[in-house]
C-alpha cells in the first residue's frame, strides 16, 4: 500500500473552516501546508494497519523480521540524537513505531502515519543485504518523518474544496465536462499537472532524508545506488512515462542519489549512540 491509496481510506473531507498551517519539512526546509491534524491521520493509520496485519500473510521469515526491527531501532535513536543535539523539535515524538514483513512477492514497502511500517518479502530480491534494506526503510522512514501524508492530506482537500466552488461559481461547467466526457477530466487533469509532481517532489525529499537517516544510522548508503540499479534490472523497463507517475523515474532516482552521496557522508556522519 502506498500513501495515495491510505489517503483513500481515510478520507480528506473537512467540516468547516480549515485554518492552514505553515510549516518546514525537517531538515530540507521546503514549505509544507498542512490542514489535516497529524493526530487524526496517526489514530486512523493505526486503526488501518492492525486490520492490515490480520488481513495480510505475516512472513514467518523472523530472522529478516528481526533485522528489519534491528535496522528500525537503530533508525529511531539516530533520529531522536540528531534532532536533539542540534535542539530541534524531534518530529517523531508523538510516533509508535512497528514493524511487519508481510508475504508477498510485490516489491513494495511503505510508513503509515505515525510510524507503522511494513515491508514485503517481494523487495528482499532487491535489497541482498543489510544496507539495501536499510535504504529502503530509511526512505520509507523519511515519508513518515517529513509527514508526507497530512501534507497529501492536506493539499487533495485543498483541490477538492477548490473544485467544487469553481463548479458552484461556474454553474456546474465542470461536472457538465466530466457528464460529457464519461470521465472525471478535471480530476484527472489535476492529478497529473498538480498531485503528481507534488507526489514526485515528496518522493525525491524522501530518498535524500532517508540517505541521511541511513547514513546516520552507520549504514553504507552507497549501496542505496546499487539497491535503486537493482530494482531498475528488475523492472526491466516497464516504467510509466515520469509525467504519468507519482515517482520519478529510475534514472533521475540514481542520478540524485548519485549527486548527493558524498555531502550526505560528509555532512551527516554515523551518530554514536551511549
């Protein structure tokens, strides 16, 4: 599961005024807006995983189990340093980390809200080892730090509460469009000149945070280009067109985390942990 697809169980419909909050992605400074409280989608996302893990086939793989909460753990303490020793407000003090391997040979992985974690067996062909994996979940991790959720939340509320008073002020232009095209074209026009970009920037912020969590965590993030080279071979090619996805293609992928290694290794050394 992906964060678009947790975002359709939770909903973005707001009752009232929103007042928006302005706030900074930790550690990139990017502008985030947020309107949907972070505590309702952390309750809900955790409400969704439970029944997620009775749902689900639970790998009874518990020695990569137990790496991956190895890794997990190790990820916590470095964050929680980091943000501490530099006086920042850590972001994730009000999380509940878990961790689950789920059985299944789609290569996927993904955070809820909140800290809720899971990895399918399907991408252990990718990650080999230990540092691959590491990357993988230091990218998922980054989603969950940088609360890319509320702010997905957020802006699909913002779009739709905007679409439909276009369509009040319009006169009902809009839906007379979606009646005669058989499609919701201002959606889908919206998805792919607003929502994914947007998806694709959070997607990149999310490789370049989750070096650093790797990298803090004593993690050779130079296996991160090797794991995304990995999965590229086992694509074999069968990408969307960027424009159509919500993340970036293979190549951009490697390219970035090719041009951010050596500042990443640099500027944010392995924290020691007493």
């Amino acid at each position: 599961m992906d964060r678009r697809k947790f975002l359709s169980y939770v909903g973005c419909s707001c009752c009232g005024l929103i007042l928006p909050s302005c706030t900074t992605a930790p550690i990139t400074d990017r502008k985030q807006l947020k309107l949907i409280p972070e505590s309702r989608l952390n309750s809900q996302a955790a409400q969704i995983y439970e029944k997620i893990k009775e749902k689900e086939k639970m790998s009874d793989d518990f020695e990569t189990l137990e790496t991956i909460k190895k890794i997990g753990s190790k990820m916590e303490n470095s964050i929680d340093k980091y943000f501490s020793s530099n006086n920042l407000e850590n972001p994730t003090s009000n999380f509940e980390w878990e961790y689950i391997l789920i059985e299944k040979k789609t290569r996927n992985a993904w955070c809820m809200p909140g800290g809720k974690i899971a990895i399918y067996t399907g991408i252990l062909e990718a990650t080999k080892n230990t540092d691959g994996l590491a990357a993988v979940m230091g990218h998922e991790i980054a989603h969950a730090v940088a609360k890319h959720s509320v702010e997905r939340a957020s802006r699909g509320a913002l779009i739709n509460t905007g679409t439909q008073l276009v369509d009040i002020f319009s006169g009902g232009k809009l839906s007379q469009v979606n009646r005669v095209t058989g499609m919701n074209t201002v959606g889908m026009l919206s998805q792919i000149g607003l929502m994914n970009p947007f998806s694709r920037k959070q997607e990149s912020e999310a490789d370049y945070l989750g070096m650093i969590f790797s990298s803090l965590s004593g993690y050779d993030i130079r296996e991160t280009v090797q794991l995304w080279e990995r999965m590229k071979k086992l694509n074999k090619g069968k990408e969307p067109a960027e424009f159509m996805s919500t993340h970036p293609s293979s190549e951009n992928r490697i390219k970035n985390l090719q041009n951010w290694m050596n500042e990443i290794i640099l500027k944010y050394p392995p924290i020691k942990i007493t």
